[in-house]
C-alpha cells in the first residue's frame, strides 16, 4: 500500500477508534494513548497526525458528523419532502447514537477545558449550521416564509433532547409518538 494511503488508513482508524473511546469512557478516559492501542497504532503515530488530544478528539467527532450528513442526505437522495415522518426520525437517530454521545462528552469536557472550548464551539457551530441546512433540504422547507426558521430549529432542538434522555434510559415508544408528532406538526407548518 503506497505511503499516503497508509497515512490516510491510519488516520481514519484514529478517528473512529477516539469517537468509540470518546463514548464508551468520556473525556477523563479517554487518552491519546488509549485511542492509539484501540487503532492498533504507536502513539507516536497518533500524534503525528494530532499533535494534541483536543485536535484528535475535535477531528474525531467532525469526522464522523461528516459521515452521518453523508449518510442522511443518502438516504433521502431525491429529498424527502413527501414523507416528512421519515425525516424526523432520520434526524432523531442522529442524536441518539454513539456521535451523540462522544459528542456530548466533548461539550462537557469544554466547559470545563479553556483550550478546547474554542475547538468546541467552532465545530458545534459548523455541524448545527450542517445539520440545519440538511433539515432544510430535506423537509423542503422555505425558510422565507415567517417562523419556518424557527420550526426547523424547534424540530432539531427537540430532537437533541430526545438523544439527551436516551443517554439515560431508552423510551423508544414515547420516542415514536414524538417523532409522529412532530411530523404531523411539520406538515401543517410547512405546508
């Protein structure tokens, strides 16, 4: 395998292997060197291509964020505009998976860590804006009509609660009536 695409596997396997032990350990668990042994790396490898624990965990969970707009504009590759139902539950399991969760281990970590708040905020605010216009898009929603902006944010707010409550105990079935709710709601908004 030529050099680059060894660095690149490598790379891939550090992410994947700091977003597993991101949501299975926290933050306090989570080290460079646990991430590296994970991988099946040396950590001198690990941080040559991070060179610090908040640049990989960062990269890690933009990384995957990435994958998941990825795979939700695939599922719906002519839009979704007919079954908005399906949109609110595609959207739910966004937050309710291990994403969310390494996720939500980085954000507490920041508010607590100055040098990672920073990293933090910057790809909160980039994979909110991601996700909204995905939302967007996906719901054909027009954002020029009043308080559509709004709804499509209540729908993505919700839907971050849901994963919140998740993390404690899973209520699939309260779940389901939400997200039937919610489709319902987004019809009638939306038009």
């Amino acid at each position: 395998m030529p050099k680059q695409d060894r660095s690149r596997a490598t790379r891939q396997r550090l992410l994947e292997a700091a977003v597993a032990c991101l949501a299975e350990h926290g933050w306090a668990g989570s080290t460079v060197s646990v991430v590296a042994e994970r991988a099946g790396v040396s950590r001198g490898a690990a941080q040559h291509h991070f060179p610090t624990r908040e640049d990989l965990f960062t990269a890690a969970v933009e990384y995957v964020a990435e994958e998941r707009s990825t795979a939700l504009r695939a599922l719906f590759p002519q839009g979704a505009a007919g079954d908005r139902r399906a949109v609110v539950a595609a959207l739910v399991d966004l937050y309710t998976g291990p994403l969310f969760r390494a996720a939500l281990h980085l954000w507490v970590a920041a508010s607590n860590e100055e040098q990672l708040r920073g990293q933090v905020t910057e790809l909160e605010a980039r994979v909110g804006r991601e996700t909204h216009r995905i939302a967007v898009d996906l719901l054909a929603a027009d954002e020029t009509r009043p308080g559509v902006r709004e709804t499509v944010q209540g729908l993505l707010d919700m839907a971050r609660g849901l994963g919140l409550a998740n993390l404690l105990t899973d209520d699939g079935a309260r779940r389901d009536k939400v997200v039937a709710q919610w489709g319902a709601l987004l019809e009638e908004a939306l038009g």
